[in-house]
C-alpha cells in the first residue's frame, strides 16, 4: 500500500483512482496520518448463459452485406 499526502492526491486523482483499481490500494494521508483509502471495489460477475445468447443470435437476420463493405460504404460517403 502507498501512502499519499492529501496535497499530492489532489493533484494525482485520476492517476491514483487508477492504480487502486488495478489492485493497488492508496492511503491518503493529512499531516502524516492516514485518513482515507482507495481499493478496487469487486464486483462479481454474472454467469454467460451460452444457450440464450446462440437463441438470441440465430433469431437475428443476416446482414445484406458483410462489415467491412458496410464500413468502406461510410468511409466513402462520410458518414463516421
């Protein structure tokens, strides 16, 4: 864990935001104590149901044309 003056964690936000969430936990401190700390926040995940997604993508149409036709069409006529 690192220990961040209060002063520099103002200034660092984003950055220390980012490395707690990578799994590295800050403490923020105030004159040398600690009086806050940021860590990743874990959130399970819910389970892929294989089946409903095949369902769901054999119910879609087929596209007219492929994506890389449909990509060059908007390149072209500026359309991005």
């Amino acid at each position: 864990m690192t220990d961040i003056p209060l002063a520099d964690a103002k200034a660092r936000l984003s950055e220390l935001v980012a490395r707690a969430a990578a799994g590295d936990p800050v403490r923020i401190t105030r004159r040398g104590r600690p009086v806050a700390e940021l860590t990743a926040i874990h959130q399970d995940r819910k389970p892929l149901d294989v089946a409903a997604l095949k369902r769901l993508t054999d119910a879609m149409p087929m596209a007219a044309e492929s994506a890389g036709d449909l990509v060059r069409q908007m390149r072209d006529e500026d359309r991005f």
